[in-house]
C-alpha cells in the first residue's frame, strides 16, 4: 500500500517521463543468475555524460579486477524517473543498486525496495573508512545504521565570480552569510553596471529544506521526523515560519528586482556556461558542479562558499550533505546484491575514492582519501576552494541534516510551487505562499501515515 500511495502521490505531482529514454531490457536484472559465469550487477542511475564516464570507468577497473561480478551501468533519466520506476517495477526485475539523491534518504529506509548496507557491512565486518560525520548521518536510520552510502559527496553553496567582487569593493567572505546580505549584494553589483544579471539558482527544490536546516528550524514537527513520526508540516509556525518568509522574501526581492536569471534555468546548458564566461557574479550550486564549472572556462578566478541562512539568526556554519548515495536493492538477487557492496567497498578504497572525486567535482567520503598524495596534488594545482568546502564539511555535524521523512518527493514537490511563485510573480502574497505549501505538505504526511498505520 505504501508503494502505491507514493506512485500515486507522484503521478498527481506531475512527475513524467517514469520510462526514461534510454532504458532497455538489459536494465531488468535477473531474480536469481544461475548460469556459469561472472554475476551481472546492474546499477540504475540518472548521472549522465561528464558524471557517467568517471563511473563506468570505475565500473571496468572493478570488473577487470576480479572475476566474480559485472557491473552494469544504466541510464534511467532523471533521479525523479529513476524513483517512479523503482517504485513501480516487480521485485525480481528490479536493479542490485541504483543512484538516489540524499534527502530522500527518509523515505528509501522505510520502502521495501531497499536493504540497508549496513547489514552488509555487518556481515562482512569491513572496517569502512571513517566517513564525514555529517555524510554517516545523512544516510542512516533513526538507528545510526548506513541504508545508503556516500557515492556521491557535496554540499549547497556558492560559487562566486572574484573579479566582478573585487571591481564593486566588495568582500565576497564577508558579505554572503544570508539571503539578505546576498540580495544586497547582487543589486549594488548590477547597478553599479559591473553585470546584467546578478544570480543563477540550480533549479533544484531542496535549497529550501537545506538552507532551514542551516538555520537550525524545521520544516516538520517531531524534530523533522528525528524524535518521532512527522504528523505535520511547520512552515507557518514560529521561528520556523519566520525564517521561511525571510529566505522567500530575499529572493521575492532578488527576482522582482530583475537581479536574478529565471528559476527553471537549465544547469548544465545555460547557468554554467553563462556564470564561466563571466556574465554574472553569484552561481547557487552544489560543491559537485566544480568539475564541469572548471571544463567550461579553465581560467575562470572564483571561490566556493557555503549556502547562505535565511537570515541573520543562522545557527550553523556547516551545511547540510548534498549529492547522491547508492542504496541496495531488495531484488531477490543475494548474488547482485552481494556484488552491488563489493563495488561499494572497491569506490571506497582511499585512492579509488580520490580519483572519483578528481574526477567529478564531488569531495572525497572521508579525510583518508582526502590526505592521499593524489589528492593533495589536486587541492593545490587544480581545485584551491577544496580547502574552504572541506573546512565547512567538518563543521557539519550529523545534527544538521535533510528531514527525516517518507514524503521526500512531495516535499521537493511542495517547495518547488513556493520558489516559483516567489521568483516568477512580483506581486506574490509570501504569507498565502506559504500557507498553501504548509497544507500540501500536511495534507501529503497525514495521507501517507493513514495508509501506513
């Protein structure tokens, strides 16, 4: 029944596409491999062109390494394609493991499609490198056990054009701690001439769960599901509905001023070649678009900073974990399932783990990859803002997380409506914006608690 209610929540949210292009009937992996030969190990992903050729070349070393698995990769779509198809095929067809985003990390530990890699891990007794606390607490349980794993690690913040900085006698350091101090910040930088536009925001929903998660409130009540079952959302509460009117607001303010490209802008297309040739001052991103930020314009001067807090009353200098993890899946296949942890042992060895990241943009899992020669070599010569991210990473705590809640998907759902609405309309009212998200939102848990009693 949970299966269903979510299936049936998305289809009425509008995700489309749950049969990516791309897929083929090589993406069903087998319910028990019985014939002689490797194991195949079919991982279902949406990382595509520059994230998927560092993967699938990790996928050959592996499988040149020993002659025991296979591993497949395999292009879903986009992860919303990747979660409608994992929810909607029959267990024996399902992958051994696939890609999913980390604050869905709620919901993957209470469906039945996924098996924690912690019993693995358990299992196996493998001594995993110590991973950054707030990546282990991103992907556990109420119970501190890993469902997932770090595959791919970062964390929200911003990239910001050095140049355009310094010509408007501006500390980039100093001047970027909330939304507020951003718009202030983006205006003065284009009326002073020195650009057209002032910001570019990845247009992915999770900014507004992240950035309160920043500020140190909730977005549901129970301790965002931390302390309890979540009954309800928060958004026009307290401290937390403060802070939420502060964030949309300052960028009510930003769009409505003309400073900002529109929200919906596509990342890979149009934002990062645009923020490359230097055509505006701030990229809202994730850590893990260094790499392909680089490939667009070598030369570029900038610096990496953390997401900026809803206003002036942010409680944390870490940031909650982005990027992806690899979660097991409950196929009936023990064989793949066994081969999925044996690669995720294999990404993890420290050097392994290095030339990911260089790669990627993503950081490494833990401080052993971090202090690798390789990867040292790389922080000086290639990627000096490493330093910076890494600093905040360990600031970051496993008390700053993403809600730990079954609804993940209508809750990017519900803050993508909010983001819209306050970037797209100058005349938003921000308190019937709100309100209307907290009932969607309340409306959703209440629904999917009712089905799961």
């Amino acid at each position: 029944m949970k299966r269903f209610l979510v299936v049936l929540l998305i289809v009425c949210l509008g995700v489309s596409s749950v049969f990516a292009n791309g897929t083929t009937e090589q993406a069903a992996a087998p319910a028990e491999q019985k014939s002689v030969g490797p194991i195949d190990v079919y991982w279902w992903t949406h990382w595509s062109g520059s994230m998927a050729d560092p993967l699938v070349k990790q996928m050959e070393a592996f499988n040149k390494s020993q002659s025991k698995y296979v591993v497949h990769y395999v292009y879903q779509g986009t992860s919303l394609d990747v979660l409608a198809k994992l929810q909607s095929t029959q267990k024996k067809d399902l992958p051994a493991v696939f890609t999913g985003p980390v604050e869905y990390t709620g919901y993957y530990a209470g469906c039945d499609f996924v098996i924690p890699i912690q019993d693995f891990i358990d299992k196996d007794h493998w001594d995993t490198p110590a991973l950054f606390k707030i990546s282990q607490a991103s992907y556990s349980n109420l119970d501190g056990r890993l469902v997932g794993y770090p595959a791919g690690n970062s964390f929200p913040g911003m990239f910001v054009n050095l140049d355009m900085f310094k010509k408007a006698g501006i500390d980039p350091y100093t001047s970027l701690d909330n939304f507020q101090d951003v718009f202030k910040t983006v205006k003065t930088i284009v009326d002073k001439g020195i650009s057209k536009v002032g910001i570019g925001f990845h247009n992915d929903a999770y900014w507004i769960a992240m950035t309160l998660s920043t500020q140190g409130v909730p977005s549901f009540d129970n301790n965002d599901g931390f302390s309890g079952k979540p009954t309800k959302c928060i958004y026009n509460q307290g401290k937390t509905k403060e802070a939420v009117y502060d964030l949309l607001k300052a960028l009510h303010d930003i769009y409505a001023g003309g400073y900002g490209i529109p929200y919906g802008a596509n990342i890979n297309n149009e934002l990062i070649p645009r923020f490359a040739s230097g055509e505006f001052p701030v990229l809202l991103v994730t850590t893990g678009f260094f790499a392909k930020i680089k490939a667009a314009n070598p030369k570029f001067e900038y610096t990496l900073l953390p997401l900026p807090g809803c206003d002036v009353n942010r409680a944390h200098d870490g940031v909650p974990a982005g990027g992806c993890g690899w979660f097991i899946c409950d196929n009936g296949n023990k064989a793949a399932q066994q081969g999925a942890y044996e690669f995720a042992k294999f990404m993890s060895d420290i050097h392994n783990n290095a030339t990911w990241a260089m790669s990627t943009g993503y950081l490494p899992q833990t401080q052993a990859a971090v202090e690798t020669t390789e990867y040292q070599d790389f922080i000086k010569n290639v990627y000096p803002s490493a330093k910076m991210a890494l600093d905040v990473q360990k600031k970051s705590t496993g008390s700053i997380r993403n809600p730990f809640i079954p609804i993940a998907n209508e809750h990017k759902q519900a803050n993508d409506i909010m983001l819209t609405q306050v970037t797209t309309n100058p005349n938003a009212d921000i308190n019937k914006v709100i309100d209307d998200a907290t009932a969607r939102l309340t409306d959703a848990i209440q629904l999917y608690n009712s089905s799961s009693k």
